[in-house]
C-alpha cells in the first residue's frame, strides 16, 4: 500500500474517533453540571477543567459575562483555529478520506460528509446554542455509523487495518489521559466520606465518558468504586474502550500490516505496545495503586505517543 494512501487513513480514523470523545466529555460533562446544579462552583470547575487537562488544552479564559463551560464548549466545538475541536477533527478526517476516495466506500464517506454538512449548517449552530446535546449526539452518531460501514462494507485487508491502527491508539491514549486526570483530581475527594456521594458521581462520568457504565454495572454490580472502574477501563481485555483490549488491537492490526504472526512481530511500535499489554494483563489493580498509578499511567501514556511516532517513521506517516 502506498504510504499516502496509509497515512490518509491512519489520521482519518484518528482525527474521527478524536472529535467522537470530544463530543461524549462535553456531553457527560453538562450532565454532571445538572446533577451538581446547587453545589457550590469549586466542583463545576473541576469536571470542566478536567476536559482541558484529558485534552492537554491549554487554560481557557471566559470573555466577560460568560462562565467557564460556555467558554470550553465555544472553543471545543465550531472553532476552527483550535486543533483540538470537534469541527478542526472532522473537517481533517473528511479531507483524508477525501484524498483515498477510492479506498473507502461510498457509504463511509456519504456519512463523514453528511456529519460534516450538518456540522457546518448555520440553522444547526444556532440551535446548539439552545440544546448542545443534539451537537454532542449527531457526532458520536456519525462517528460509530462511520466505523459500522466501516467494518461491515471495507474488505479487512491492509487498508482497514490501518484505520483500525488510528482509532485504537487515539482511543487508548484519551483513555489512559482520563484516569490519569481524574484520579488526580478525585483522591482527595474520595478520601472524605462528606464528599463520597460526590467522588463517585465524577467516577460515574468517568465511565459514561468511556461509554462504560453499563458494561462496568453488570460485572460489578455494586455501587461505583474508584479501584473498580480503573480496573475495567485499564485491564478488561473484552469491553472495546478498557486500555489493554485497544492495545491488543492495535498490536494485532500493526502484526496483519507487517505481515508477521502477533507473537513474532518485534518491530519497535509493537514491541512497545507489547510491554505495556504485558503489564496491564500481569499486573494486580492493588499493586498497581500502591506502587503509584499517575507513574504507570504517565509511562504509558509516553509509550503510546513513543508508539505512534515509530509506526510513522516505519510507514513513512506524516
């Protein structure tokens, strides 16, 4: 496969499944800020301010007269000058698909176009103003119809396991950023039995944000507990949003890429995939946060982004 055709895609499905978790933080997070309504401002503040550090955005200042979540939800959104919002996301991932027109279907892109247009319709921006909601579900609704007619009408060949490749590396490191923000911001709370209640609702939309809350409700069964949801979003190896199983999808698509079986592939993107699968399948969620979660997370985080940079210096990716 030519390396342009590789890199369209890889960033494709990057740049989609960036603007879909774009759009479910803002979405959970305005629902959190109807169940804090009446608490005092020090909570809305850090559920908002959480979306900027899981973004790695820089701090936003409000204009005058306007509070925090309208300020993040303006830049996050329609703004094209920031690279992090949703419409920068999927103008970019539509611009790849359109340059490999002939290496997806038509199916695919009538949907990445169509959430594009409906994205970019004056009559839907003003509307947003009144019900952001319908903006944060038209574009998970896009995204995971693009990834079904992905998966259902694309012979599984190279190409689609490229695009598999970008959607879960992308998924996996705002993943592992997510915990890392939110166990930071959440220990102390969850210390204080006067703000449990509170602690396990931020915990709550910490698996909304990873669409996992139902999934982590029927093997739990038991109220929301902070160990108990960094175990499901780190190690389940079968929910398709944990760590460990994108991982281990993204390590199976580069060995199907590289042509090698997934236990011999030992190219430097996989061999540092391959430790930090290791780790999450052989390591106890106890021992983990006793020897200190924020430095695996943090070395984990680094592997990935160190991952992602040699599978673009082996395929030539830009």
């Amino acid at each position: 496969m030519l390396s342009r055709v590789a890199d369209a895609l890889f960033w494709m499905s990057r740049y989609l499944e960036r603007a879909e978790q774009v759009a479910r933080l803002l979405d959970v997070s305005f629902h959190v800020e109807l169940d804090l309504h009446g608490i005092l401002g020090g909570p809305h503040e850090l559920q908002w301010s959480a979306i900027l550090f899981t973004l790695q955005h820089p701090p936003i200042t409000p204009a005058e007269g306007e509070t925090l979540p309208a300020a993040i939800t303006r830049r996050l959104t329609f703004d094209l000058e920031n690279p992090t919002s949703i419409m920068t996301c999927v103008n970019r991932a539509r611009n790849n698909a359109r340059s490999v027109r002939g290496s997806i279907s038509s199916d695919m892109w009538r949907e990445l176009n169509k959430l594009y247009w409906q994205l970019s319709d004056p009559a839907f921006r003003r509307d947003v103003a009144n019900s952001p909601h319908d903006l944060f579900q038209a574009v998970q609704t896009g995204s995971q119809l693009f990834q079904g007619l992905c998966d259902g009408t694309l012979a599984h060949d190279e190409g689609w396991q490229f695009i598999q490749l970008g959607k879960y590396l992308e998924r996996a490191e705002k993943t592992l950023r997510l915990l890392d923000v939110k166990h930071h911001s959440l220990s102390e709370l969850s210390s204080n039995a006067a703000d449990l209640s509170l602690a396990n609702l931020q915990w709550s939309a910490v698996l909304q944000s990873c669409l996992a809350y139902e999934s982590y409700q029927r093997l739990y069964i038991s109220r929301v507990e902070p160990e108990g949801v960094i175990e499901f979003l780190l190690t389940n190896p079968e929910f398709p949003h944990s760590v460990r199983f994108c991982l281990e999808r993204a390590a199976a698509a580069l060995a199907e890429i590289s042509g090698q079986p997934l236990d011999r592939c030992d190219s430097p993107s996989a061999r540092l995939l391959g430790r930090i699968v290791n780790n999450l399948q052989f390591r106890d969620i106890d021992d983990l946060l006793e020897s200190g979660l924020h430095a695996f997370l943090e070395q984990s985080m680094q592997r990935c982004s160190q991952a992602g940079t040699a599978i673009q210096r082996q395929y030539a990716l830009h």
